[in-house]
C-alpha cells in the first residue's frame, strides 16, 4: 500500500509539474484576466494554479494544516476538490467530468 501512495503522489507532481512547465512558457491561451485555481486533493494536498494574459504562471504546492498561513489564506477564483484518484482518472481520460460531477466525485466553488 505504501508503494501505490507514493505511485500516486508521483503521478500527481508529475501532472502538477508538466502544468507548470507550461504556465511558464508565458501566456499561451487567450485569458482575459488573471486566473487561480485551488486545487483540493484529498490525499494528496492543496496545489494552487496561477495564469495570467500578461505574465508566465505558476503551480504551487500548498503546505496543509498550517492554519491562518499565506498559502491558506491566498485568494481562488475556483476551488475544485475531489479525490486523488479522481483527478488521475479525470487527466488520464478514464472518467467523464461531467460525470464525475453528477455523482459528486468532485467538486466547484467559484
């Protein structure tokens, strides 16, 4: 069991990662404002997304359980929350989103 959660943090930073490294290319899609969203994995930690029309964004992994702290407080456009495999599903095309959504595996605030 321990093998498969650390198979599954590494998926995660791997997407986490590969979404950063694309941010940081600079503003690729058409936004008209900046953008954040919270990302909440149970299992797996918070990870908040920057992007912005005007600069490079950013993925950002958030320290859990450190009430009243910066990474807590930052401000989201959107919160989407479900499970760690969920998300991995929903990136590997194996689950709807819609879907996902009727059946209450995730979900949006904001």
């Amino acid at each position: 069991a321990a093998d498969e959660c650390t198979s599954d943090a590494s998926r995660v930073n791997g997407f986490f990662d590969a979404l950063h490294m694309q941010l940081q290319q600079g503003p690729t899609i058409a936004l008209q404002r900046d953008l954040s969203l919270r990302f909440r994995l149970n299992g797996a930690g918070d990870y908040y997304v920057y992007a912005s029309p005007h600069e490079k964004g950013f993925v950002h992994r958030e320290k859990t359980g450190s009430a009243g702290s910066v990474e807590e407080t930052k401000h989201a456009d959107c919160t989407i929350s479900c499970d760690l495999d969920v998300l991995l599903r929903l990136v590997k095309g194996k689950l709807n989103p819609v879907a996902a959504m009727l059946r209450g595996l995730i979900k949006v605030e904001g």
